[in-house]
C-alpha cells in the first residue's frame, strides 16, 4: 500500500499546458477516479503517477518518498491500459509471468504465482493460448493478471473496460471491485464514464481543461456538485439545467416559470442557473413545490418511465417517474419538487450557490 | 456448348479474363517464354562458335557443372559474399530503423537523405565505390592516409583477402536503405501502449527491444532477409565494374561465372544449367528463410 501525493502536479507541452498545478492526496487502499472528457488531463495525470510522462513541475510523492524523476518501475506501480497492451508473441502464461522474469524471481516462485493470479481470475484454461486467441473480456482480465502478479502498491488503470461491450464491462466492474477489496492496494482509475466512476470510486475527482473540479464521494459530487460542469457531467439522463433569475420574491423565475426555492437561498435579482435532477420529481403534495407541465414524450425504460415535458416559459425539461404512473403524450400534469433538492449555480461562474 | 460455358464462367469472370488478358499476354512473351527456353538451353550442349550443332543432351550440363571445380568456388565465394551482405545490411537496417523511428530534430531530412543510395542505379554505385576505393586518387586512401591509419596509398581492390568484403560495401550502401525502410514501417505499426506496458512492468531498453520490437519486427525482418539475399546471391554488376571477378579469384561469384561460361566462353547450355542451379538455390533460402520466421509470426 501506498498513499499518493501531487503537488502542484503541472505537464506542459510547448505552449499547452495539458495538467496545471493539480494538487491530489490519495490514501492508502484508496479507490481514487479521474473522472471527466478526453483531453481534461486525467490520462496524462495517470502517466505521469506511472512515470511514463515526465513531470514538467511540482512534486509526486509515493508515501514519504519524492519520486518525481523516478523511472517506472522503481515506482512498484502496476498498470492496466484501455488497449490491454499484451505482448502478441506471448502466451497468457508468458504475458503474466513477465514483470516477475524481469524481477528474476525464481521459477517456482514465477509458476505458483501464475497459477494463483489466473485462478483468481478465472483464466486458468487459458494460459497457454495466444492474446490474439482471447476475447476482449479474457484479454482484459490477462492484463489485469499481469498487473496483480507482482503485488504492487499502486494499480493504475487507464479506462480499462472502454473496449468491452456494455454487458462485460458490468462484470469487469463488479471483478475490480473484488479485486481492490481484497488487494487492499491503491487505486487510481481513469475514465469519461460516470457510471463506472460512481459505482467504483471512493472519491471521484471530475477534471475539466487540466484543473480538478470537484474532488469527493461519489454521492457528494452527485448531490452536491460544485458547478453546472459537474453536475451535468454525471447522471443519466443528465441534470436539467434553466438558466434565469431570482425574483423579488425569492422564487426562480424563467419566463412563466417560477418555483419555490428553500427560504433564503439566493439574494434576488440574480442570474442564476437552475438544477433539476430527473429522478427529484414526485406526485404533488405540502411541502413540495408545485411544477405544472405538458407531456410531449413518454419513454418506459421497464424499471421506470422517462417524460420529456414542457414547463412554463418553454422550458424543456427530461424526468424520471415512477413506472407506476400512467403518463401519456400530450398529459398536462402537476409535479411536486422538494426545493432542498434543486442546485442553484451562479450564472457568470457556474459555481455552485 | 456455348451455353455450358456462360453458365459456368459468368459475365464477371469473362470480363476479368478480358482485362487481365494484356498483363497475362506480356507475361507469357517477356517471363514464361525466356524460362522455358533457357531450361530447353541448359538441356542441349549450344556452344556458340558451333551454332549450328546443338545436341540434346539431357541433365549432363547440371552433372558437368557439379564436377566443376570453378562451380564450387564460385559457390563458396557467393556463400561469404552474401551473408556478409545480408547480415551487415539487416543490422544496419534494424539500428538505422531505431534510430529514424525516434522523433529528434532533422529526423525528416536524415529519411529522406537515407534514401538517396537506394535511388542511386547500381552501375553508377559500383563506379563511385570503384573511385573511393581507387589506388591512386581514391577517397579512402586520402582519408585512412590522413587520419595515419596507413602509411601509403593501397590498392584496395587488388587485395584478395579484401576485395569480397569491399564490394560487400558497396552493396550494404545501396541495399541498407530500403530494408530500412521497410524496417520503419513495420516499427511504426508497434503500439505505443505495448512499450508503456514493458517499462512499467520493469523492462530496460534492451529488454524492451527483445520482447516488444523483435517480436514485431518479424514480418519486415523476414521480408528483408528474403529480399536481400534474393539480391545478394545474384549480385553482378557490382563485380562486372569493379573487379571481373578478381585479383586472381578473389570475387569469383556464380553470377561472374554464369557470365564468363555464357558470354565468354560462349557456352550456353552448361551457361542456362547454372543459372536454373542459382535460382533454384535463390528459391530454395527464400523459402527456408519463410518457413523459419514465418511460423513464428
């Protein structure tokens, strides 16, 4: 195990500066995600914590130790990449052995281990069989035996399951979560995907243009996000976001459109943007705000019913209801909305109010 | 009949023989041809101060050419010459490959200059290596002579033990270029991930290049071998404008014999015999060469 620490963590090439000062403590059997788009510097963040991109400035420190300029493998970092990066001329076996060859370890030592790892993983069947003979999913899981064989410190996976189709990747996700509980090592995962990012992550950092945006739980960036970036970065369907005011009143307004919000939240007279999660709809009842709107499309889903409706003022707006609830197109209906639970952001900042 | 045929060679398969008919016409006159006369040549004993009298003589000219002592130097000498060749050429190739496959400032001119011995015709190769190497006012003399690794001008060509190695030279110059070439493409192919996966798995740069470069490289690396030694084992004018064949036999190659018994001596059957011996021998290490990487890959 080993705690990570950057400071003020910056990568330039030439003119573009692709991470900028990034400070990020990560804990010992921490399971850290870099969540966000590709180009916001999460990959090169992970390359340079395995020391495959230099650091341009600051400071990496593996526990107390300065490993700034330390080539990669005195790092005792592991690393799944998203290409899996399996040697072809290699068997299963050979593929995994190899980091512990390197490290001459005896040859008795180098077999028990490879059984051990493909028992784990369930490639026992396969470890005399070439890369180019697996599938995605068993490829994945060589790369990722090839990783845990050594026993590093440090796993560093850079969007490991964005190869696999959607049904492999639900279990590969469900197999690293087995296998950070039980390694109890640190972790550092990078991916666009919020929903690996939230069922994995003990802490999600979203990063947006080399800057970190939001660093905290996974249900602490959900509930509480830090500005209009994150928050439509994660949920599915995405936050519904209105742009408007705060009315004398105290109530958002948007055209027609007003809606209660918790007492004293926002000084009126401010232009705000507005936060709606999908699922934050209930049927009306006291205590809740009221939000009168057309149907104009109903998508069952099975488990629930997606609605696209129109509110006052021409506001579109998606909302996750209960499949219970007969909804057709065309429906005018009255919904209920907790005010605790609507994001107000400032409209010029887009930081959270 | 007629019908018969339609069905079984559709409108498809009438208009490719029409299109490839041309192709397939001058490669009958320019290649078949020539190769199914030479092999009736090698048969009959065609001397041509006696043009009229060409004898059948079945597979005596391939016994004539085996018992010839001149047959069994030249195969020793083109055995030295073209492993020497091919060997020098590949691993020229292989570091010449690394070295352009890295992204460093004139990296773009230092390819492009690379290919300047290639495009180079190969009589015009063989006459400036003739001058480098000359006794007189040879570019190598100057050098060696001026960095006091020699005392007096030598002629180089005229050495027995050397001439084979020099024309050798010659030929890695000219030849080097395009197997590295051909070397670079194949690099290029590599994923960067496979090297980011070795170094953090602890590899060194030699390890890496024994377990993620050479693995990969292997097609081009069997193309080459193949193509160089096609090359190399029927190298002529190299030796036609260099040395004749000498001092003495000191560059004595089969190609240089096949011209000698053909066009000097102007014996055309054991002349043909040899020549179907060499291409046999050509085919015959392209194809192990094949088999022994090609199975791998």
């Amino acid at each position: 195990m080993a705690a990570i620490t950057c400071e003020k963590l910056t990568k330039r090439y030439g003119s573009v500066t692709a991470v900028d000062r990034l400070d990020l403590a990560i804990g010992h059997g921490e399971f850290m995600v870099l969540l966000g788009p590709s180009g916001c510097g999460k990959t090169t963040t992970l390359n340079m914590i395995a020391g495959l991109e230099e650091i341009t400035d600051g400071t990496l420190r593996f526990d107390a130790t300065d490993v700034t300029w330390q080539p990669p493998h005195k790092r005792e970092v592991a690393m799944v990449f998203q290409s899996y990066a399996l040697y072809p001329n290699k068997t299963v076996r050979e593929n995994i052995a190899f980091p512990l060859q390197l490290r001459r370890t005896p040859r008795a030592e180098v077999e028990r281990a490879v059984a051990d790892v493909s028992e784990q993983l369930e490639i026992a069947h396969l470890l005399d069989r070439h890369p180019s003979q697996l599938s995605g999913g068993q490829r994945q899981r060589v790369a990722l035996g090839r990783a845990i064989v050594r026993k590093p410190s440090v796993f560093l996976m850079d969007e490991p399951l964005s190869n696999l189709d959607a049904a492999l990747r639900l279990s590969m996700r469900s197999l690293i979560k087995h296998l950070h509980q039980r390694l109890q090592a640190t972790f550092v995962y990078v991916t666009h995907d919020q929903a690996e990012a939230m069922t994995l992550a003990d802490r999600i950092a979203v990063m947006r243009g080399g800057l970190i945006q939001q660093l905290d739980t996974p249900d602490g960036i959900y509930s509480r996000p830090a500005n209009t970036f994150v928050a439509s970065f994660l949920g599915s369907p995405p936050i519904n976001l209105v742009e408007g005011e705060i009315a004398a009143d105290g109530r958002f307004a948007r055209g027609a459109l007003r809606l209660d919000l918790p007492p004293g939240a926002v000084a009126p007279g401010r232009a705000v943007t507005l936060g709606l999660r999908p699922e934050d709809v209930a049927a009306p009842a006291p205590g809740l705000a009221s939000l009168e709107a057309r149907v104009t499309l109903v998508s069952p889903l099975g488990s629930e019913t997606l609605l696209e409706v129109v509110a006052p003022g021409d506001v579109a707006l998606t909302l996750r209801v209960p499949k219970e609830w007969r909804v057709r197109h065309g429906d005018s209906m009255t919904f209920g909305i907790d005010p605790a639970r609507l994001h107000l952001f400032d409209r010029q900042t887009e930081a959270r109010l | 009949m007629l019908a018969r045929l339609n069905r079984k060679f559709g409108y498809d398969e009438r208009s490719a023989a029409i299109l490839v008919f041309p192709v397939v016409a001058v490669l009958l006159v320019v290649a078949a041809y020539p190769i199914l006369y030479s092999f009736w040549v090698s048969l009959h004993d065609i001397v041509l101060t006696r043009p009229l009298r060409r004898p059948f003589v079945g597979g005596d000219n391939y016994l004539r050419i085996f018992g010839d002592e001149r047959f069994w130097l030249a195969v020793s000498r083109t055995t030295v010459y073209t492993v020497v060749t091919v060997v020098v050429t590949t691993v020229l190739a292989v570091l010449v490959a690394l070295l352009l496959n890295e992204t460093f400032p004139g990296q773009r001119i230092l390819s492009a200059v690379l290919l300047v011995p290639w495009a180079t015709p190969s009589v015009v190769n063989g006459l400036m290596w003739k001058w480098i190497y000359d006794p007189t006012y040879g570019l190598l003399n100057a050098l060696l002579l001026k960095v006091g690794l020699i005392e007096r001008y030598r002629a180089w060509l005229g050495d027995p033990d050397l001439t084979l190695m020099l024309i050798a030279n010659a030929a890695v110059w000219k030849q080097m270029p395009l197997a590295a070439l051909l070397l670079i493409v194949t690099m290029k192919a590599i994923p960067d991930d496979l090297y980011r996966a070795a170094k953090v798995d602890g590899a060194n740069v030699l390890q890496r290049f024994v377990h993620v470069t050479l693995p990969a490289l292997r097609p081009g690396l069997m193309l080459v071998l193949v193509y160089e030694t096609m090359i190399s084992i029927r190298h002529f004018d190299l030796f036609l404008i260099m040395t004749q064949g000498g001092p003495g036999d000191a560059s004595f190659t089969l190609s240089w014999l096949i011209y000698v018994e053909t066009f000097r001596s102007l014996r055309f059957g054991t002349g043909a015999a040899m020549s179907y011996v060499l291409a046999m021998a050509t085919f015959l290490l392209s194809w192990a060469v094949i088999r022994w990487l090609g199975k791998r890959i």
